[in-house]
C-alpha cells in the first residue's frame, strides 16, 4: 500500500468501508514574539472523507480536521495524504 495524494483523488464509499482510511496530517506552528518561527510535523489518524471534509477520531469521538484543533490558534492542520488501512489480524494468530 502506498500514501495517496489528496491532490490526485480523495477515497470512495468503498475504500473507507465503516472503518476509514489512515490520514496523513501536517501540522505547522508558528511561535515566537512576532510569529516569526515555524516548526513542521506529521501525525497520522484514522479518519475518512465525508464528501466535504476530513474527520478523524482523534481524542474522543469523530471531529473534524478543521475544527479539532482549535484550541491550539497557533497551527494549522491539512491532511495532505491517504491510505488504505490494511488488514486485521486474523484470529488464531498471536
């Protein structure tokens, strides 16, 4: 499986399934006393696109990507990537 770009095509009904797709999301802070600094990281969740926005179950429940940061008015996040999840493990096995 391979990172797809939101910018080539979003996931289908079919490929989030009831359990979503992993998310690629790149975070940007800026700080400093005239916001004049930048530190740039990646954190991945599972999520899935609703045919308008991103929504991810980071923390407790489903948010939206947009709007599940807004405590923190000092980054931004944009999900730049997707990816199909892979399979469960198979019973028996462990």
């Amino acid at each position: 499986m391979e990172w797809i770009s939101v910018k080539d095509r979003l996931p289908d009904d079919s490929e989030q399934d009831k359990h979503g797709v992993l998310i690629h999301i790149e975070v940007i802070e800026t700080y400093g006393k005239h916001k004049d600094r930048k530190e740039k990281w990646h954190d991945i969740f599972v999520g899935y696109y609703d045919g308008r926005e991103w929504q991810t179950s980071y923390c407790y429940g489903c948010e939206y990507v947009s709007k599940a940061f807004e405590k923190f008015p000092d980054e931004t996040y944009e999900v730049t990537h997707w990816m199909l999840l892979p399979e469960p493990p198979s019973e028996g096995r462990g």
